[in-house]
C-alpha cells in the first residue's frame, strides 16, 4: 500500500512516501517558501536530489508541484495519483478530543478547527493541506495523527496548572504537550532495545531539535512533559525560552513599554539559545565557538542544565527507570549536551560511557551508557513520518 505522508506548516511541505508495510522510502521532499517567488522545492528519490526555485502561491498550488514530481516521468515514483490509497497528515493540536491517531470525516475537521486557538500557527496550515489533499486524492482516506494525541495520559493533577480552575473550564487552559508522535516512536523503540514489551518500560525521553521537550514514559504511557498549553513550555530551545518566571513580563511590560504581540515575538522566536548568545539558535554554530566566547558557552551550558534538571524530576517521578532516550537534531548528534546532561549522576544510576557516546552521531542507534549503569542510556533516531505512516496503514489497511 503506498502512503503518503504530508507535514503542512504555514510556509512550509513536508511530505514522503511510503511503500507499507515495509515501510521502504520511495521518495521524500520539502517544500518551503510558499507564497514567495522564490519558493523552493527540495525533492529525493532513488539516491538523487533535485531541487527547484520556482513561484508557488500557495498550499494547493504547492501540492500540485508534489503531485507533478512524484507522478513525473523522469522523478516520479508512482505512475498515477490514484497509486496512493491513503494519506497521513502531521496534525500539531487534538486537544483533548484525540488520544490516538483517526480517519479524518468531517467530525474530525470539526474538531481540528476547534483547537486551532490553542495552535493558531499550526493547524490552520494542518487544516488546508488535508482540504487540499481530500480535494486532490477523491475516495482516498486521509488521517490525522496528532502531536498530542501521546500525552492524553497525563494524570489530572499532572495536565492542571495551579491557576483558578475556572480558567480550564471556560477555555481547556491545561498541558497538552507536543512532540507525541517523537515520543511515542522512540519509546516503543527502546523497548525493542530493551528486549521488554513497551507496556513494561519506564523511560525519559528527550526530543532535542529545535524545538525541545522531554518527556517521562511510565509502563509506556506518557505521565508528564515539559511542554504545556502551547510547545513554549519547559526547555531552553533554539529561539524559545522555556520556563521562566512569569513575573518577568510584567516587570519588563513596565519598564519598556511591551505588548502581548512582543512578549509572543520575544519568547518565541529570541530567546533560547539565540537569546543568550545573541549569535545563532543552532547548537552547533556555538559548540564550534564556545571555548572562545563565553555568551556562546554561558548559552550551551544553561540548555544542557536545564535538560540535567528535567531529566532528575522526571527519575524522581517514574523512580525505576530503564533508560533515558535521547532524540532530535541535537539528541542524536549532540554528544556534548548528552554528556554535560547526565554526568555526575551516578548516585542516581546514570554513568555515561564517554567513549561510546562521541561515537554516537548521525542517525546511529546507541547504547551509550556504561555496563555498570542502572539506567541505560540511548540514542534512537526519531522517524515522525515513518510513525505517521503505519498510524496511517494500522487504521485503513
Ligand atoms: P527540527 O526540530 O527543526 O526538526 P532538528 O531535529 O533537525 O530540528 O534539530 C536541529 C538542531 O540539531 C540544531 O540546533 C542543530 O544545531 C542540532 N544539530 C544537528 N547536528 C548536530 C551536531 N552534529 N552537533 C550538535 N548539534 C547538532
């Protein structure tokens, strides 16, 4: 059965096709700029990259650009649309309507439009790549796999803010928490590294990308993590803050005459490791100029202190854990946080081989933790498409 995967952000596709259930690549590419005159497609297939600067103006002209690559004689992989029986969409916020993946019907658009307040930069764009895309493969089952949809297992007392009740009465003020179909994956991977079946594992799990977050995996459900209401919440990242105390922004409201709009600006898009460096929100622009500038050092070393002090909480929470699982950008190839997060953490069960962990990098799978350490310590390349695929394949097949 040959699915295709597709990841609508607001200027941005994301899309690969699957052949299930093997789950072989055919082909993947991104498409970015939308909307601009110098939009650009990237395009991989067969080993080749093609890539093309071209207008597109918007998403459905975007799809159609898709569709025009993947059927092309020279770069297609499928003779006709009509090869794809069904089609997978990345979906950021189910609210707390979808604790699993779903066939999309009009309940479900429904819902997604719903939740779009709590997600205005994410499922709107969600929402018209899957109009489009029921436009464009008629008779075809789309479904939604959702962000969120891993963490409906948060206990109450873990998903409640302590602010008046009344605030998730009127407005479903709760943690969501993001990044699930990251999670998920890489736990269930663990477990098969672990040799114990999922619903017997505890473990930590650490999305590190550019977005971050963490997540603590009890009998292989999700109990607690660090993103909230929206994914701002909890580790320092590439350009968001994470926690800080609240009280900043009324006291930087009055001292520079700030607004909400440039509150979102701020701890959105400059703080994290941008913010403090003042230089990149890449973790590696600044392990290469740490040792010579110390903004670019100060930045790094409160990411990965942040990280250590998520990662004690959350053994404190699930107290017997397997292992910690690392993933993301910088979880799979960032040996230094890796290692400045989980040193000195014997006494709790954590010793990282330093050897096996600087050897572990680019898409490598890993055991990085030395023989004597309680608590393993992994690398698991994430696969989000690949999850959303055979969530896709699971539900239509
Ligand atoms: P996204 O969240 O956009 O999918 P990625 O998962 O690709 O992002 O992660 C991007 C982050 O991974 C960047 O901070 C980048 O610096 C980091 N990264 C990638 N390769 C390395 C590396 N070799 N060492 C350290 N960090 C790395």
């Amino acid at each position: 059965m040959i699915i295709l995967v597709i990841n609508c952000g607001s200027s941005s596709i994301k899309f690969q096709l699957f052949d299930m259930p093997s789950k072989k690549d055919l082909a993947k590419g991104l498409i970015e700029r939308i909307g601009e005159e110098d939009a650009k497609i990237t395009y991989k297939h067969n080993g080749e990259k093609l890539v093309e600067v071209l207008p597109i103006k918007d998403h459905k002209e975007g799809l159609s650009k898709l569709a025009q690559v993947i059927t092309d004689a020279e770069t297609g992989v499928v003779s006709s649309l009509s090869d794809i029986e069904a089609v997978g969409h990345r979906v950021v916020h189910g609210g707390e309507y979808y604790s699993s993946s779903v066939v999309i019907d009009d309940i479900v658009l429904k819902a997604i439009n719903d939740c779009a307040d709590l997600a205005p930069l994410h499922n709107p764009p969600n929402l018209m790549g899957i109009t489009e895309a029921i436009n464009m493969f008629p008779g075809v089952k789309n479904v939604a796999v959702f962000d969120t949809a891993f963490h409906q297992t948060l206990p109450e007392y873990a998903y409640t803010y302590p602010i008046s009740h009344s605030y998730y009465d009127k407005y479903k003020v709760r943690r969501y928490g993001f990044h699930g179909t990251s999670h998920s994956f890489v736990a269930g991977r663990a477990a098969e590294l672990l040799g114990k079946p999922l619903s017997e594992v505890n473990l930590i799990t650490c999305h590190l990308g550019n977005g971050c977050s963490i997540t603590a995996v009890k009998n292989g459900n999700s109990i607690d993590t660090s993103m909230g209401l929206t994914p701002l919440e909890g580790l320092v990242m590439g350009t968001r803050s994470g926690d800080i105390d609240p009280a900043i922004l009324f006291y930087l409201a009055k001292k520079e005459n700030l607004t909400i709009n440039d509150f979102d600006r701020i701890l959105n898009k400059e703080s994290g490791l941008l913010g403090i460096s003042g230089i990149s929100n890449d973790q590696r622009n600044l392990e290469d100029i740490q040792d010579s500038n110390k903004m670019a050092k100060l930045a790094l070393d409160i990411f990965d202190y942040k990280l250590k002090k998520y990662i004690g909480c959350y053994l404190a929470v699930l107290n017997r854990v397997d292992a910690i699982v690392f993933t993301g950008g910088i979880g799979e190839n960032g040996h230094l946080s890796r290692e400045k997060s989980c040193s000195d953490m014997d006494a709790l069960g954590v010793e990282i081989d330093t050897k096996k962990n600087e050897e572990t990098i680019r898409g490598k799978e890993g055991d990085i933790s030395k023989a004597s350490s309680r608590v393993k310590i992994l690398v698991v390349p994430t696969d989000e498409e690949g999850q959303i695929a055979s969530d896709t394949y699971q539900l239509v097949k």
